[in-house]
C-alpha cells in the first residue's frame, strides 16, 4: 500500500540522513519515478522533505522532525530485532512487510539508542543458511501467490481448496479448514482439519490454492503451539516405525539425534561410545540414518538392518576391490 511506503520512506530519511532517489528505490523496492512521486506527496502533506543538489545530493528532513509510533525501550527493541531476523517471516511471504516494520522498531528508539540497538541486533545470528560443515541449508521454494492465498484464508477464517501433492501419492483437490501455520526448519506447514480430523499439509507440496468465501469450521482460538505438539507426538508413534538399539561415538551423537524421530533411552558404555535407543520412521529412513554415520555407529538390533548395512557395504568393497579394477582409458589421441 501506498501509505505504507510513504511511512517506510520518511523512516528510511530519518535513519539515514540523506539518501538518493535511486538508493530509495532500492529499498522500498520500486522505481525512481514512483520514488519522486511519493517525495512531492510527502512535501504536500506538510513532511518537511527538501532535495539536496550536486554529486552527493539527494532527499532529506529537516532536522528535528519525527514520528512518533511508540515506546519502546532499547531491550524490548533489541528482542523484536533479533526476532525479526528469523526467516519464518519468509516462509509465509512476509518478507517486506517485516522489513517495514524494522524501521519503525529502530525509529521507535531515542536517538542515543538507536545505533546501539541495531548494532547489537547485527552481532546476534539466528538460524544461518550453512551449518558448521559448510553445507547450505535449502529451503523449500513455494510461490509467493501459494504462500498469501494459504495465509489470507488461516487470517479471515475461511475454507480453503488446496491442489495437494502428498509423498508417492498424485495430486488432488481438498478443501480444508485451516488453523493456522507453523515453520519449522524453514518448513512451512498448514494445520487443519478436513471432515473434522486434523490433518497436516507441506506448504511445499500445495501446487495451487484458493480461498473460499464461506466460514471455516473452527474455535474461536486455538493454541498453536500445542496443537503442533499434539500433531508431532502423533506423527512420531505411528506408521511403520522401528525401533533401533545403537551404539554411537560421542562426537556424532547429535548427527544421530538429528536424523531420529525420537530417543527412548541413552547410557554410556565403559568403552565411552553411548548406547542409544531411537526411533526411525521407516527401515528405509533407519537404514539411511546409520550408513550416513560410517564406522562412527553400530546397529546393535534389530538383526534385519545390520544384515542390510553389512550387505550394502559389501557391495561397495566388492565395487572398488581389487578384481573390479581396470586400467584407466588412454589419453592418447
């Protein structure tokens, strides 16, 4: 919205002093031309804007000119900053609009405040796109038109017709009543309900989607938090889970936990390796999950997927023996 931008725009002088017309474009993210459009909106409606000429010109306030849009101390600014580098936002298109509303936080502060905040909030990294091995994090890609019809419909309280493709299964039409959405990972997931069981949809797997006009069939509020809880634990006992009992080296523990479901029990062996009881989805997903650990883990039962690990690893010595190898092709012409 055009009142949106305006506010973004006076912010963005305020915080920077001086800014050109194109780097204002830059950041509101439009074009020169609506830049200076909206500067003679602000002159009209009494912002005291005026334009700086020669190489290093561009638009200012007048000093001592403000908004005020609340009370903030420089803690609680800090904690919405912080917050605000989260990519949830993301997941659920609202990367912009959280943009926007950084600029009033910063603004919110006393002048002597202001720099403090932001600079704290720069030192403090929350979720980062590579982890420690230098592997990039992907995100799932959903449309951003996806990502605001799901979302205006959770917000209005309205059913919803999503085009669902669930795993080894071919899309379909459902019409659902949604909760609410929950990102986890930079995964973003819909809680609803459809002919009154809940049911949990991957934003990545809705391929198109379509607010309905008539009223979800809802309460009034909900715990989102619990409800995800319940849905989690429910996702965790069911299906064709297996239970394995491993023995792991310490310093890959958390790779383990990271790949399980759950962990039943855990003690330490006299040789200092720890002895866990997990939880996989599937043999497959179990099976996947210790190969990935090497030598670093042992699948103590059941005796089916040590027989499937000793099988595959076979077939790879087998592979690089010494009776598969061949000379290499020659390089000459």
């Amino acid at each position: 919205m055009r009142a949106d931008r305006l506010v973004s725009l006076v912010l963005l002088l305020r915080q920077h002093g001086r800014l050109s017309a194109a780097a204002l474009a830059r950041e509101l993210e439009v074009s020169t031309r609506t830049v200076l459009r909206d500067i003679e909106a602000l002159s009209a409606a009494g912002a005291p804007v005026y334009a700086e000429r020669g190489r290093h010109g561009g638009f200012a306030l007048l000093p001592g000119f403000r908004t005020e849009l609340t009370g903030l101390n420089p803690d609680e600014a800090l904690a919405l900053l912080v917050a605000g580098s989260r990519r949830g936002a993301q997941a659920f298109g609202l990367g912009s609009a959280l943009a926007s509303a950084m600029l009033k936080v910063v603004d919110a502060l006393p002048e002597s405040y202001r720099g403090t905040a932001a600079g704290a909030a720069e030192r403090l990294l929350i979720d980062p796109e590579t982890d420690l091995l230098s592997r990039r994090l992907v995100d799932e890609e959903v449309p951003d038109a996806i990502v605001a019809e799901v979302l205006r419909a959770v917000v209005a309280g309205h059913r919803l017709r999503i085009h669902y493709a669930a795993a080894d299964r071919s899309p379909e039409w459902r019409t659902v009543d949604p909760i609410g959405l929950v990102t986890v990972r930079d995964r973003g997931y819909l809680l609803a309900t459809r002919s009154g069981a809940d049911r949990t949809y991957r934003l990545s797997r809705v391929l198109a989607a379509e607010e309905l006009a008539e009223p979800a069939q809802r309460p009034d509020r909900v715990d989102l938090d619990r409800a995800w809880q319940e849905r989690s634990t429910r996702f965790r006992t069911g299906g064709d889970q297996v239970a394995v009992l491993v023995r792991v080296d310490p310093a890959r523990r958390e790779d383990l936990v990271g790949t399980a479901l759950a962990v039943r029990a855990e003690e330490a062996d006299p040789d200092g390796w720890l002895r866990l009881e997990v939880t996989f989805q599937d043999p497959r997903h179990a099976e996947w999950a210790l190969w990935q650990l090497s030598t670093d883990a042992e699948a103590l039962t059941p005796q089916w997927l040590r027989d499937s690990l000793r099988d595959r690893a076979a077939a790879i010595a087998g592979r690089y023996g010494a009776s598969s190898r061949q000379s290499p092709p020659s390089t000459r012409a």
